[in-house]
C-alpha cells in the first residue's frame, strides 16, 4: 500500500485523457485509501463495543457508556437541552476526527486529516449542518433575512463570516496535524540519514528509535484528541450560537440511556 509522502504524494487524475490535468481535478488516492482504513477501523469499533454492551460486567461496555455520557453531558452544557440528532452527530463528528488523527499509529498509514482536503470537507459538513438546522426551524425566509440584519449592507459581510469560520476550524486542524506529521517525517529522516553499520550509527539508531515512541504518542494521541476536541467543541459552540441567535426553542426528544 502506497503511504502518504509529504514530499511525493501520489495522485489520480481521471480525467486527463480529457485534457483535464488542474489540480483541481486530481484526486489524492492515499488520502482516500487512509480515510477507507479509518472508516473500516470505526465500523470494527462499533461493532466490537455493540457486542461488549450486552455483557453487564465488561469494562468495554463501562468505558462505552462512560464515552457516550460525556458526550451526552458536553451536548447538555452548550445548548442547555439534549437533542438526539445533534448527540448524534457531534459524536460521530468527534469520533471520526479522533481517529484520523491517530491512525497513523498504525506502520505504514498516515492521517487523512493532514490533508486540506478532508479538514476543508468536515468544515464544509460542520457548517452545512448547522445552517440546515436553523432553516428547518424557522423556514428558509426567516433563515435568509438574518443575512440582512441589522441593514441590507451587512449581507457580504455575513457571508464572509461565514466563510471565514469554515476556513478557521479547517486550517486550525490542518495545520496541526501537519506539522506534527512533519516533525516526525524530518525526525525519521534524520535517523535514516545518520543511522548506518557502525556503532556510531546503531546507537543513533536505537536512540532514534526509542525517541521516536514519545514523539508518536505525543502527536499521534495526545495532540490528535486534542484537535479532534477542539474542533468538536468549537463545532457545537457554533450550533448552540446559531441557535439561540435565530431564538430556537428546541425541545428535548431524547432520552438517557
């Protein structure tokens, strides 16, 4: 399996017969194959902990339930109601986000989200989602005359707000994750350069490669939590913004579990 290359990233372009060659319309085949992986990893995830939640003493099924009432709570907290749907989606929002950014634990893959592709994509979806729910509140109407608020010139300059959060939330994750997998590109280059036969060279070797394991934890856990919380909580705080500047009154229709 071909593995992300920052300096040599393999690319598919389907529509070059065509003439077509704008990098616009090239499609990044690792970063796609990375975010299957990752999606396979999730489904293996839900599958594994749906069956530990049958076993009353597993500590999976304590852990599950510990990880979805956070959740529940931090839904709680921002909008002042628990939605299912909004639980829902913010869950898997995080979720998806967390593990892209840490399966580059795994040898031989890196994290789709070190690609501005898929931090611009989850952006896009994230703010999508949000909009749709204002407007199936209130109306379409009702959703288009906030633009115009206070006065009618505010109109750009509430689209370029918009804009610009959708850039902010994406370069932030972008940034971050790139440059952590930046670090440990040039710190693993550094060991193949150095490392050689002699002894001089297998200790550089096994230093490196000692080294190496809290640089990977760091960047690989650590810093991948922490920006998939980041970008989970500026999400939701987005939402409950919308909400209550467009006066939702959303009524709870979940339910704990």
């Amino acid at each position: 399996m071909e593995s992300l290359d920052l300096l040599n990233v393999p690319h598919w372009q389907p529509f070059k017969q065509f003439g077509y060659t704008h990098p616009f319309f090239t499609i990044n085949t690792a970063t796609i194959i990375n975010t299957w992986l990752v999606i396979l990893v999730l489904c293996v995830l839900i599958i594994t902990m749906r069956f530990f939640l049958t076993r009353k003493k597993s500590i999976i099924r304590f852990l599950t339930i510990a990880y979805i009432g956070a959740f529940i709570e931090l839904i709680e907290q921002a909008l002042g109601f628990f939605y299912y749907q909004h639980f829902c989606f913010m869950t898997a929002l995080f979720t998806f986000i967390a593990l892209c950014n840490m399966i580059s634990l795994v040898p031989g893959i890196e994290e789709p989200t070190q690609d501005l592709n898929t931090t611009l994509a989850l952006g896009v979806i994230a703010f999508l989602y949000t909009q749709i729910v204002v407007v199936r509140k209130h109306g379409f109407i009702a959703y288009i005359r906030e633009y115009f608020q206070p006065f009618f010139v505010m109109f750009p300059l509430h689209i370029m707000g918009h804009f610009a959060s959708i850039l902010s939330i994406s370069f932030r994750l972008f940034g971050n994750i790139f440059g952590g997998a930046t670090i440990t590109h040039l710190f693993m280059a550094a060991i193949r350069t150095y490392a050689g036969p002699s002894i001089v060279g297998i200790i550089i070797l096994i230093s490196g490669s000692i080294m190496l394991i809290p640089i990977t934890i760091i960047f690989g856990v650590f810093e991948g939590l922490i920006q998939a919380f980041v970008f989970f909580m500026l999400s939701l705080t987005h939402l409950a913004m919308s909400i209550q500047a467009s006066g939702s009154q959303e009524r709870n229709d979940g339910t704990h579990s």
